[in-house]
C-alpha cells in the first residue's frame, strides 16, 4: 500500500458543476475518439483544476476530425459553440 495522497482534483468529486463538465468532456472525448479523432481539454478548465477551482465552462481542442463532420458529431451531445 502507497503513503501517497491523490492530488487535489480528484477530491472534486462532491462539486456538481466539475462533475457535469467532467462528463460533458469524457462524452466529448469518447465521441471524437471513436470518429478517429483526439480530444484535449485546454485553457481555463484546466488551469482551474490545477488550482483547485470551479470552473464555469469546458474548452475542448480536437484533432483528426473533418471540420465539416465534426459539428454533425458533436450537436448529437449537446449546443455547440463555433
């Protein structure tokens, strides 16, 4: 057995909002995933978990995926923002 404590973000689990985002971005990335692409989340999300904040909202870069298929893809999970 380990004496090493989980890092700060893991300890979010209570916070509904990080929850919700957290779901949002793992849909996302599975999504993108299985569409022959990469998902990585970017920008304050990440800077906020970082520092152990709630963050507000969700910036996702993806990669390997047609620009014309991927608001196709990723309207069937939610509002996309162009």
């Amino acid at each position: 057995m380990s004496n090493v404590s989980e890092p700060n973000w893991l300890k979010w689990k209570d916070d509904r909002v990080v929850d919700a985002l957290e779901q949002q971005a793992r849909r996302i990335a599975t999504a993108v995933r299985d569409a022959g692409g990469r998902a990585l989340c970017v920008g304050g999300f990440v800077r906020d978990r970082l520092l152990n904040r709630t963050s507000k909202d969700l910036d996702i870069e993806v990669f390997g995926v047609p620009p014309d298929t991927l608001p196709v893809l990723l309207q069937s999970l939610g509002k996309v923002v162009p």
